[in-house]
C-alpha cells in the first residue's frame, strides 16, 4: 500500500522550507547592508545566486559606497 513517496513528499517540502529559511537569512543582512553603503537594497537578493554572491561580496568591499560620498560632502560644508 505504502510505496515511500508520502516519505519522499515529507522530505521535498522540507527541503524547500529550509532553502527558503536560509535563503531569508542571507538575504535580510545584505539587503541591509547594501542599502546602508547606498545602494538599492534589492542588489541583495543577488547574493542567492551562485557565483554572482561573490562578485556581489568584491563588488561591496572594493567599491566607493555612495553613502561614503555623501557623508564626506555634508562634513565639508
């Protein structure tokens, strides 16, 4: 009666809950962060896409954060 596939359906939808925590809990901080360096926080959702976070992650590092800019503009004046 029982072939394994209400294990098998159990364990899919398991494993598409835990991708969607994870995927929120990385998502959430580099939303945060890329809004805080000034740019579109929608650029964090990037970070779920292999290869492209770590150009994401070199992109944030490396670059002149317009925030950064706008900081040293205002305590010019």
């Amino acid at each position: 009666m029982m072939d394994g596939n209400m294990f098998f359906n159990t364990m899919w939808v398991g494993h598409w809950l835990w991708m969607l925590v994870i995927a929120i809990i990385v998502i959430i901080p580099t939303w945060r962060i890329s809004q805080r360096a000034g740019y579109p926080g929608w650029i964090g959702v990037l970070v779920i896409i292999p290869m492209v976070n770590l150009a994401f992650l070199y992109f944030i590092a490396f670059s002149n954060w317009p925030a950064d800019k706008a900081k040293s503009g205002v305590q010019n004046e």
